[in-house]
C-alpha cells in the first residue's frame, strides 16, 4: 500500500499496478491447459481459473457503483491537479483484510464467490476484459476528489468508503488472489 501512499500521482499508480496484475496473470497462465487451469489440491481450495474469475466477479461488481460515484465527483469536488490519497478508515481497514500478507482467510461474500464449475471457460480473458473495464473508470477519475467522492460497498450498503479506496482495494485484492493463483501452480501435486 506505501506505493498508493507515496504517490506523486495516485491515478498513475493505480494504472501501473492495475497493469502489473494483468500481465503477471498473463504470465501465470500462459501455456496452462484447461485441466491445469481447473485443478485444484483439494474440493475446498480454489483453482488458478476460479481465483482469476473471483477478481473479475469482485471487480464487476464495482462497475454500477464506479459510474454514479465519478458523475458525483464531477459534480461536487473537481480539482485541477493530482491529489495524494489519503485512505478513508473503512477503506484502510479493508485494505488491510486483502492485502496479500494477511494470513487470516476471509471467505469470499456469496455476491464475489467465482464458478463453482470443475471448468471455467474464459476465466484469463473475463478476468483481462474486466481489467480493462476497471482502468477506464479510473482513467475518468481524472479531474474529481477522489479521496472525498463516496461509495457504498457491493457486499453491504452499509459500509462505505471512499472512491480512492475502492481502487486500491481493486489493485491489493488482485495482488492476494495472484498470489494464490500462483501458490496453486508450484503446489505438490499440480499436473504436468
């Protein structure tokens, strides 16, 4: 999260760090057969295919949430130059639930649970199309607050945090499930 923090240029950094997950996954997967994307060590573990489509399901579900909150920010807190992210206290609580180097499991809410099929069609290019969809919404962050435009959670109306947030949240959660994806690659056991 420092690099959020240190930051000359929040959105930038946000943009490269979108970017490293979606090669990283590239790498990950290239050369991988549909049985070596779908297998996993036990029936209670997730394979490469369903983490990668649990971070385009998550990610998703943001999209609804992105487009109103942007309009919003337009609206009622343009600014002229970059600003340095300033993590709102949920968001910073969040934050620290996925970042990669939290050993506690947290199971995924039912509404970001990936397939549960034995073979995910499409699970690189879904997880590299939401990608996508994801850095234009923070491309059009440009020019607003972003450290003050609100949200509402996809999980819980209830819990809110800023617009900044959930961009990082997208980025650090990408990293934890990557991690995982690649844990399943060097597991005992993976096919050849």
């Amino acid at each position: 999260m420092k690099q959020f923090l240190e930051s000359q240029n929040f959105l930038k950094t946000v943009i490269e760090e979108a970017d490293r997950n979606s090669q990283g996954a590239q790498q990950l997967v290239h050369g991988l057969s549909d049985n070596q994307m779908s297998w996993t060590s036990s029936p209670d573990r997730w394979s490469i295919a369903q983490c990668l489509d649990h971070l385009a399901v998550t990610s998703r579900q943001f999209n609804s949430y992105f487009t109103p909150a942007i309009k919003q920010g337009r609206q009622k807190w343009p600014v002229k130059s970059a600003l340095p992210y300033q993590p709102s206290w949920v968001g910073g609580w969040l934050i620290r639930q996925v970042v990669p180097e939290t050993t506690r499991k947290v199971p995924a809410p039912k509404v970001f649970r990936p397939a549960q099929s034995a073979l995910i069609e499409g699970a690189l290019e879904n997880f590299l199309n939401q990608q996508s969809i994801f850095l234009g919404f923070v491309r059009e962050a440009q020019g607003i607050d972003y450290n003050k435009v609100r949200l509402r959670s996809p999980v819980t109306p209830l819990m809110r945090y800023s617009l900044a947030d959930a961009f990082v949240v997208t980025v650090v959660h990408g990293w934890r499930h990557l991690a995982q994806a690649k844990r399943v690659r060097d597991t005992s056991g993976f096919p050849a």
